[in-house]
C-alpha cells in the first residue's frame, strides 16, 4: 500500500511541475540569468536597462542569485482581441529562495516619465503563489496590462513591500529609434 501511495504522489508531483511549466510560456530573456546594474536587454523594439537593484554582496554567487527581471512591449504587440491595454504590457518574473518572499503580493509597481518625478502609473501586484522551486528557488511570472498610454521611454520601480529600501529596482525602458 505504501508503494502505491508513493508512485500516485510522484504522479501527481511530477503532472503538477509539467502543467505548471506549460501553461506558462516566459521569455527565456527573463530568465537566463541575473540582471546586473547598468546592464541593457532589448525587446520588441526597446532596450531595457537595469538601472539598480539588489544582488548578493558575492560575485561568485550572481549567476545563480535570485532574479529579478522585467520586459515590456507596447500595445501593438499585445494581442487587441484579449486584452485592453493602450499602455502595452510589463512582463514580471523573479526568483526567490523563500518561498514566501516570491509571493507577488508583496510587489508593486510604479511608472515615472523621463522626469523621474512625474508618476505615471502606479499598481500593486495580486496574490499570487509561486511556482515550485527551480535552481534558483521559488518562482513567479506574471504579465501586467497598463491600461493608460505610455511615452517612448520611462521608468520602472519594481518595489517590495517588505524591504527596508525606498526603491527596491529600477529598469529604463527606451524605444529604439528608427532610421
């Protein structure tokens, strides 16, 4: 009897991680690997820069340190039929070791014109649990619809509610300029 109640939770466990993987397809951009301060990453036509955020006191350690990362794409990239969303999309996924630190609830967002004064949209991210644990530890991704227009470029906070930081990360996003 114990056999068999081991092999149905190895199932269920094993069912569990492959549904969970696919029915949420992340950008391996997200998640490859730690994104360092000053570093830029582009996507659909903007470059996004990764002004500051925290990182282990290690080196060593940033190739497998938690993962904070943001993509965005504007409103002609988002499929119009699904969602209303003029501003376009913010892609979030992160990494935490605790499971509970990788919950979203704890994060919220705010967008800021070039200014960097001028508050263009602020939202706190929903309950959401996170993923089983990877290599990395916990994980969670989530796609956030903004529903108000957006210039060519702005700031990103990505802020957690339990830090003892003002601002928790800070990513640029420009519009690549055409010839």
């Amino acid at each position: 009897m114990k056999k068999l109640y081991f092999i149905f939770l190895l199932v269920c466990f094993t069912t569990g991680i492959v549904l969970t993987t696919l029915s949420q397809n992340v950008n391996p951009l997200l998640y490859s690997n730690t994104w360092l301060d000053n570093e830029t990453r582009t996507f659909e036509g903007y470059e996004i820069t990764k002004i500051f955020g925290q990182l282990p006191d290690n080196p060593t350690t940033y190739n497998f340190a938690p993962i904070t990362a943001v993509l965005y794409t504007d409103s002609s990239h988002v499929d119009s039929s699904r969602n209303k969303s003029p501003g376009g999309q913010l892609l979030i996924y992160l990494t935490r070791y605790d499971e509970e630190r990788a919950n979203l609830k704890w994060y919220f967002i705010i967008l800021r014109d070039m200014d960097d004064k001028t508050k263009i949209w602020e939202y706190d991210l929903p309950y959401q649990f996170p993923q089983n644990p990877t290599h990395n530890g916990w994980w969670n991704y989530k796609e956030v619809n903004i529903p108000v227009d957006l210039p060519d470029s702005f700031y990103i906070y990505l802020n957690d509610k339990r830090s003892r930081y003002l601002s928790d990360f800070k990513f640029l996003v420009e519009k690549i300029k055409t010839k």
